[in-house]
C-alpha cells in the first residue's frame, strides 16, 4: 500500500497546487484589496492540503486496507450531503444548509437527534456570524434575508 499512498499523495499535491493557482485568480474586491479577501481560504485550504499530501508521500502508511463496505456507504452519504450543502447554500441561504448539513452529520456520528439538531443549528450561526460580522466575509443570506 506504500506505492498507493505515494501515487495519491501525487495526486492530492497535483490538486492542491491547482487549487491554491485558481484561487490567486479571484478578482479583487470592490473597494480594492484587503487583507483577508476572497482567496484567503481557499489558498489556506491548498496549504494544508499540500503539506498533508507531503506527509503522504514521504511517510506512507504500510498496513492500509481498503474500509468496508459499509464505511465505503457512509463515507458516499457523507459526499451527497456535502454536495447538497454546496446546491442549497445560495438559493437557500448558509444557515438553514449549514445547520441541515452540520446536524445530519452530527447525527452520523452518533449524536442524538436533538444534540445533533442543536450542534447544527448552533455551528451554522456562529459561522455565519464570524464571517459576516468579524471578518465581513459576505454568506448568502438566503430565505432568512439578513
């Protein structure tokens, strides 16, 4: 499994460095440039992946095997509900998504429905509120209209 390891690490350096290329490619803010903007994230998120890719490579795991199945399932509902976070956010709006998405994973996890609903509902608006508040990071407001 070390070549396994090594090849995607490749990959995920390959995509990493593509990632944090486009994300340079943002276009500048209306009132001009500023600290934090548009591309921070995204070239943050292309760093961490790298640096992991790196570690992937050079220090691959020598016992890997495939999951079962049935992890294989959960780890494809994981990537559906992601890919309706990222549908729902605009039309929606980032707190009713993020709060479905965040609870559903929650419960996934093993958390009552009530803990889970609660976690969702409470990441989604500490989020909105440090983006849109702190660091005025515009999220779609979605049906909510604030």
């Amino acid at each position: 499994m070390r070549l396994n390891d090594r090849v995607f690490g490749l990959i995920l350096l390959i995509l990493a460095v593509v990632y944090g290329y486009e994300a340079t490619k943002f276009p500048e803010p209306f009132g001009g440039q500023e600290s934090v903007g548009p591309e921070t994230f995204p070239i943050l998120l292309s760093f961490l992946l790298g640096i992991g890719a790196i570690y992937m490579m050079v220090k691959p795991d020598p016992n890997a095997k495939w999951p079962a199945l049935s992890m294989l399932i959960e780890l494809a509902i994981v990537c559906v509900v992601l890919m309706g976070f990222a549908w729902a956010i605009e039309p929606v709006g980032f707190i009713p998504s993020a709060a479905v998405a965040v609870g559903f994973l929650s419960w996934r996890m093993g958390a009552s429905l009530s803990k889970a609903a609660i976690t969702g509902v409470a990441t989604s608006v500490f989020i909105f509120v440090i983006f849109n508040k702190v660091l005025e990071l515009a999220l779609p407001a979605g049906i909510l209209g604030f």
